[in-house]
C-alpha cells in the first residue's frame, strides 16, 4: 500500500531541508593546505612549544600569528608552511622579514626560524621592497630555541659569503671577516627625526663564489616589515624601526593615587613628615633632556613616621598616557623602588604635608603637556603647595618640541646648589611604596 505523508509532516521535511542547506552553504571549505596548516600548528604547539618552555626559559618574547600562515613554494621547490614570526623586544623592524617555516619530509616536521635583513641602502635605492634577483642583505637560519644554524650574505642578487658565529679566532684561511649588523630606532616628531644606535649582532662572514640564492630554502616573494623609515641614511648593513621616546615607568599601570594618599590618614596619630624630590636623569649631572630615547623623569615620595618609628611612604609620578608633543591624558604610577640619580629630602609640618597631599590629588584631574605639565612640573606644583621651591631653569627641547622643565635639567640645577638644598647625588632605587589604601 502507498503511503501519503500529511500536511505536518510535509512542513518538517521542507523545515529540515531548509536548515540542511543553510548549514552546508555556510561550512567552510576543507582544503589541503588547511589540513596541512592545521597539522602543523598541532604538530608544533605539542612538540616545539613545550620542548622550549622546558629548556630556554630565557628565550626572548615572541608572538606567532596563525591567522596569517599560508603554504608557500621555496626556491628549492619544496613546500612549507610560512607565518609572520613578531619579536616584542629587538624586533627587526623596517627592513627585515621574520618568519616560521615548517617543512613536512617523511622523518615528520621540522622548524626553522628564517630571518632576512636588507641592507639600508638597498632598502631605500628600491622602494623599501625586495626581490631576489637584486637582494642586498643577509638571510639567517635559526632553530626555534633561538640556536643559529647557517647563513649566507647577498649583493645584488649574488650570494656573496657564508655566515657563521664561531670565535673568529678559529677561522681557518683568508676571506674571512667580522660583519656587524646593527640596529637603528629612528624617532619622528613631525618632520624631525633622530636615528638612535640600539644593539649590534655579529657574524664571521667567508667570501663564497655561490650565485643566487646557493640551494637556500628561501621563500620566493618575501615581504619584509616595518614602518616607513626617513630620512634616507646609507647606514651599512643596518635598518631603522619606528619608535617613540622612553620615560622611564612609563609601561607601568595607572593608579588611584586617591587610595595611594588615603593610608596617611587612616591613623590620626601625630607624627614626623618628609617630602623628597627623585630625579632620575638622562645622563647624570649633564643637563641633557635627553640620552638615547631616556628622557629622563622626576618624582615624589610622601613620608610619615609615627612615634612608635612606624612609617607610611608613597612614591608616585605623573606620566602622560601616550608620548606626544599635544596635550594628552595623564596617569600616576607608582614609582616605589623606581631608579634616580639625584634626590633632595625635606622635612616638614603636617599642614605642609596635606598641603602636597592635596596638591597631588588635585593633580589626578589634570592632563600632561610636555612644555607645561609634564613630570617635573608636577613635582614643582607639589612642592609649591609646601612652600618649598625648587629650583626651576628651563630647557630647549630637541626636534621642535618647544621648550620646558626637564628632568636633566632639574638633576644638574640641585647638584649645583647642593649647599641651598639637602641633596643627595648618589644614586639609588626609591622606597618601595606601601599601596592603595
């Protein structure tokens, strides 16, 4: 007998139907190169990631970006899997690429770390892009635990010499010798920029008579990072990074400086009371705003003892959110156990005291200009508010940035009236501050 479906049913089956297809249109589609990625990624998060965490503690910091890997062809015509490799600290930058490679061959995965860095003078003679046809640079090999395993040295296009990090002192026969790479920072403030010297890495290079690429497994089309670098410097085997100017502290978190300020008053109990001034220069003693990307910075430190010898400290100092020659929000962190080289030390009345308590609370509110509210004139506006004035000269700063209190500037000013004020000129680490409260 024929079975006929009822109308209820009918509706399910074309429900059912409908989601089917909806489900399978949005699926996404499963192809080799996923399946080798995703057999890659899974091969080297079990293996290599715990491998390393288990014998390098000090590896440098690095962040693998998965979402980027792709297949690519070598010019050796092997496959392998190819993503972005970002070093939060040293990183390459502008002219250089980093990358991961993973190669699948029938002893199962292997991995190596493929570092290329263009010569300056080759980044910018072609439009900060490479090619290997006219590559002038080098291209290194690492293991994942940062371990070096071969390179070579190009110049226009030609492998020119082999790279090695043994003691120079064993190089057998002529040919051989020490190339520096050395990184450069360049830091802009509109159209003026500074290139400052970071870090040097040196190999043993020996002349070859190799062509080409010399059976290197390099990737056919590699980009290389990094910003935009200007001006155009023939710096030799070197390349610049982006970056701004360094205050020290100025990574730490924000606090409530409210809840830091709170703890002396929690007690009414009578007591001595001391304000320093902490100033930890450029360069000390020399007046500069600045040294390398350090400009320097100057903080408090509150102190109130108690009869018993007791004492409540808090060091704090004022920070701008972000580096910038505009008016931007400001922070206070807490610089306990902060660095100086120079600092002055007050002894003062319990009025005075809540007289700079207030001062920098009223502070919390404010934002930060590097010609008017920066650091060090908070410290001024603290130390006003006690009756105490420090002394404040003034210093032109570099690349148009107009002129204001500085660090250095305040660092040099004490250590020449060291008779007026109780200065202290050896350098130390700040108190450690006791906390929100």
């Amino acid at each position: 007998m024929k079975k006929h479906s009822s109308p209820k049913l009918l509706f399910w089956q074309m429900v059912v139907l409908f989601l089917a297809s909806c489900h399978k249109e949005e699926t996404t589609p499963i192809t080799q190169e996923s399946i080798l990625i995703a057999s890659a990624q899974q091969w080297f998060e079990s293996s290599q990631l715990s491998k390393a965490s288990r014998t390098m503690e000090d590896l440098p910091k690095r962040v693998l970006i998965w979402d980027e890997a792709e297949m690519i062809t070598l010019t050796t015509g092997a496959q392998a899997v190819a993503l972005p490799l970002h070093y939060i600290e040293q990183d390459p930058g502008a002219g250089a690429s980093t990358q991961l490679l993973l190669y699948s061959n029938p002893n199962g995965w292997q991995t190596q770390i493929l570092k290329i860095i263009s010569d300056s003078s080759y980044f910018y003679a072609n439009g900060q892009q490479m090619n290997w046809s006219n590559f002038s640079g080098i291209v290194t090999y690492y293991d994942w635990q940062e371990n070096f395993q071969s390179g070579s040295s190009f110049r226009n296009g030609k492998r020119t010499g082999t790279l090695s990090v043994s003691d120079p002192s064993t190089r057998a026969g002529s040919g051989c010798q020490m190339v520096t790479i050395t990184y450069y920072t360049q830091v802009c403030i509109g159209n003026d920029c500074v290139s400052t010297k970071d870090y040097d890495i040196q190999y043993i290079e020996c002349s070859t008579s190799g062509g080409g690429g010399g059976g290197l497994p390099l990737p056919i089309n590699p980009t290389l990072g990094g910003g935009v670098p200007r001006p155009n410097q023939p710096l030799t085997l070197a390349h610049l990074k982006p970056r701004g100017f360094t205050i020290p502290g100025q990574d730490k978190q924000p606090i409530d400086l409210s809840k830091y300020l709170d703890c002396f008053w929690a007690s009414s109990a009578n007591g001595s009371y001391q304000i320093t001034v902490y100033i930890d220069e450029p360069e000390a003693g020399s007046g500069e705003t600045k040294f390398g990307l350090n400009v320097g910075h100057s903080f408090v430190g509150l102190k109130k003892t108690f009869a018993d010898g007791t004492a409540i400290e808090q060091v704090f100092g004022f920070y701008p959110t972000e580096y910038t020659t505009d008016w931007v929000n400001a922070k206070f962190v807490n610089n306990g156990g902060s660095p100086y080289t120079v600092s002055a030390t007050f002894s003062i009345s319990a009025q005075q005291f809540l007289n700079a308590s207030n001062a920098a609370s009223y502070m919390t509110s404010e934002m930060y200009n590097i010609e008017t509210q920066n650091c060090t004139d908070a410290v001024f506006y603290i130390f006003d508010a006690t009756g105490i004035s420090l002394p404040k000269n003034k210093s032109t700063f570099l690349f148009g940035a107009g002129s204001g209190h500085s660090p250095g500037q305040l660092g040099l000013d004490l250590r020449n009236q060291a008779s007026q004020y109780p200065v202290n000129t050896t350098a130390g680490n700040a108190p450690n501050s006791k906390g929100p409260c």
